[in-house]
C-alpha cells in the first residue's frame, strides 16, 4: 500500500530552515543516518532495491537535495552514518564528501565515528579510494557477491574475481583499514565447493568483515523471471543450508566471529551501523527510497529521484509510507531483529525498554520455539540455536 503524505510534512520529519543552533538536550537524541544514493550503471539480474541505471546525469542535483534534507532535518547526534545504494562509488570524491561534511555538520558527528562507503568493485580505482578516505570515509563495503566467474555472469555482475581482489588491495593502499566485503549463497547452479572457493579467495585477501546473504529471488526481478520459465534451475533451500554451515565453520576457523546471522567480522571490527539496526534504535533515512525509524515510526522516502528532489525543495519530504510502531510491534520488532544477534536479547533491556518481560507477551511463540529446540534461555538471556538459526524464519513469523 502507497501511503504517501507528501502533502502534510509530518512533525518528526518536517524541513525546516538551516539551523547551527544545538541544544544539549538536542545532542543527547542519538540516531544512525543512512543515505541511499539510487544511481547505478545497469540493474543486476537479482536486484529488486530502489535503483535506476543510466540516470548518472541527476547525480549532482540529487547531491545537493540530499545535503539539503541533512541540513534541515530533525538535529540528532549521528552514531554512524552508511552511504548505500545502489552504487554510491558513482559519485564523485567531492560528492561523497559534501554528504559527509553534512552530516558532520548537522548532526554533531564525530571525527571517528564509524562513515562506510559501498562501493562496486568494477573499475574502482587507488586515486578515487584514497580520496574517499581523505574527505574522512573509515569504512568500505564491496559487493563482491561471488569469486565464481560463472555466477558473476548469472547475477549480472560486470566485474570479475581480479577485479574484487584488486578492489581490495586498492583500498589497502589508500588507507582503508576496515574493509568489508558482501556475498550471496543459494544462488542457482551454485554448489559447495563453489562456495568455499568463494569464501577461501576472500578470507585470503584479509578484509575485515564479511557478509553473507541468502538469495531471495525477489518477483519482477530478471533473475526470478528466468528460474519461472525453467532457464535457470530453481535454487535449493537444502543447499542453501548446507552452504550457511560450510561459511559458518570456514570463517570460525580463519579467526572471524559471528556476531548477527549473516555477518562475521574479525575482533572490534563489527559494524556499528548494522548494530543500529538489529538494536532497534532509531535511524533517519536521506535520499530517495530510504527507509528510517524515528520517534517510534517508521517511513520510506517516496523512491521516485524527480519526487524527491521536488519534495526537497518544497521544504517537505514525500513520504511512501509512514507507520506509527505501536505497543506490541515495539515489542515484536526488538525481539526478532536482537535475537538475530549472536549475543541474542538481554531481558533486562527488554523489561527496561518495554515495561514488561518478553514471556509475558510472546510466551506461546518462546514456548515452542524452546520445545523445538530453536531457542535457549539463559537467567538473562534469550538466543537462538544453532538449528533456530537454521529456522529462524519460521520463529520470526510467529513472533510478528
């Protein structure tokens, strides 16, 4: 459902003229800020994000209409701040760096605070990388997706292994001592040693942290449409699974720690930012089709780059959808997205943030979970198992 209200800025989410002035109470209200930049050269076949291909040519003016949503947006503390996409690499050093001063800027960010570039290793090159990390970018995650030149051409990748190995020592030498690298499992044809091909090139090449997402074919995508008309063998969840493990036992043993279902990362170099997210903790979104979760609700930008950038300039933001969290989807929100968390959910922040303990809300659903054997209970604690992992799904549907 399209809930815009583009006509009626909404109080938490109103521009309001560039202000400099900052309270002390004002600097306490802490957020992540995510900034979506929608631009990328051509669509993977497996993409289904807000991006557009060959519309390079609205870079600059969606450039300045982002930096003109920081700098009238609600005044925050920034803890972190992820530019995504899309392929934000697009822009140029003095764009990225312009959303970065903003942000800093605006949002009382600090000089250290965790600022990640995405970025597309195709063409990616040592000058461009070391002046990211000049304008004060400290963090880089590629979309390697697969070391498999095969799988590349399925998913619509346009570079190649070299390119991604290449990517990596680039951003070494210019300085980037946090680097960060995405992979995709459970994508068709793909066997197991494929993927511990995968996983091995890139625990050779020593990055820092390391993503790895199960592909959903997502309809309408061109990926999807090929395993519906039988070109491409359907992905088997079987596999999938046994591929989930083989990353699970391979990165343990090369020294990276599991700490969110999909992410490892070696000691100290989680992601502050993701943490935001599985923490349920407020973040703001910037640009077209970013998503936040401020004040207790929950919007998305209108994804439209032509939208966006008029709503800017109007002085309001056009909003796709905004949904109030009430008292039990609160609750429900905290509870699945922490105990994606390898440290699973405290109880006593629970109790502290809700008022109440999870059982007496979610009892049935943690009943079952414990009796299946997907979920464990510590005095203080509450956490998947390793087979809840597996099902973590099937848990989550009954817990929202």
């Amino acid at each position: 459902m399209d809930k815009r209200i583009d006509h009626e800025p909404t109080r938490y989410l109103e521009l309001a003229a560039p202000s400099h002035q900052r309270s002390e109470v004002v600097a306490r209200r802490e957020a992540a800020i995510y900034v979506h930049i929608p631009f990328c050269t051509h669509i993977c076949t497996y993409c289904d994000f807000d991006t557009f291909a060959r519309r390079e040519g609205w870079i600059p003016t969606y450039v300045e209409a982002a930096v003109d949503q920081i700098t009238r947006s609600t005044a925050i503390r920034a803890t972190s701040l992820y530019v995504g996409g899309g392929t934000p690499s697009l822009l140029s050093v003095e764009q990225a760096g312009c959303l970065l001063e903003a942000c800093r800027t605006h949002f009382l960010m600090d000089h250290a605070a965790e600022a990640t570039m995405e970025a597309n290793p195709w063409r990616l090159g040592e000058d461009h990388l070391r002046g990211l990390r000049d304008v004060g970018f400290n963090r880089l995650s590629l979309g390697v997706q697969s070391c498999d030149p095969r799988l590349l051409r399925l998913l619509g990748r346009r570079h190649g292994p070299d390119d991604a190995a290449a990517a990596v020592l680039a951003a070494r030498a210019a300085g980037f001592a946090n680097i960060s690298v995405d992979l995709l499992y459970g994508v068709p044809t793909q066997d197991l040693e494929s993927w511990a091909l995968t996983l091995e090139r890139v625990v050779g090449w020593g990055v820092d942290h390391i993503s790895c997402y199960a592909l959903s074919l997502e309809p309408g995508t061109l990926l999807e449409r090929a395993v519906n008309r039988g070109r491409v063998p359907a992905p088997s969840d079987d596999t999938a699974a046994e591929m989930y493990q083989v990353a699970r036992q391979l990165l343990g043993a090369a020294g990276y720690r599991r700490y969110e279902i999909s992410n490892w990362a070696l000691p100290g170099k989680e992601s502050c930012h993701n943490i935001t997210y599985w923490k349920n903790r407020p973040y703001l979104g910037i640009g077209a089709g970013a998503a936040g979760y401020w004040e207790g609700r929950r919007y998305k930008i209108a994804r439209s780059i032509e939208r966006y950038v008029e709503g800017v300039r109007a002085g309001r933001l056009p909003l796709q959808e905004d949904e109030p969290a009430d008292d039990h989807r609160a609750m429900s929100d905290t509870l699945v997205l922490g105990l994606r968390l390898e440290e699973g959910v405290r109880i006593d922040e629970f109790m502290s943030r809700h008022g109440t303990r999870p059982e007496a809300v979610f009892g049935e659903a943690l009943r079952w979970a414990e009796d299946m054997g997907l979920l464990e209970r510590t005095a203080d604690c509450l956490r998947l198992t390793e087979r809840g992992i597996l099902l973590s799904n099937e848990l989550f549907s009954r817990l929202l």
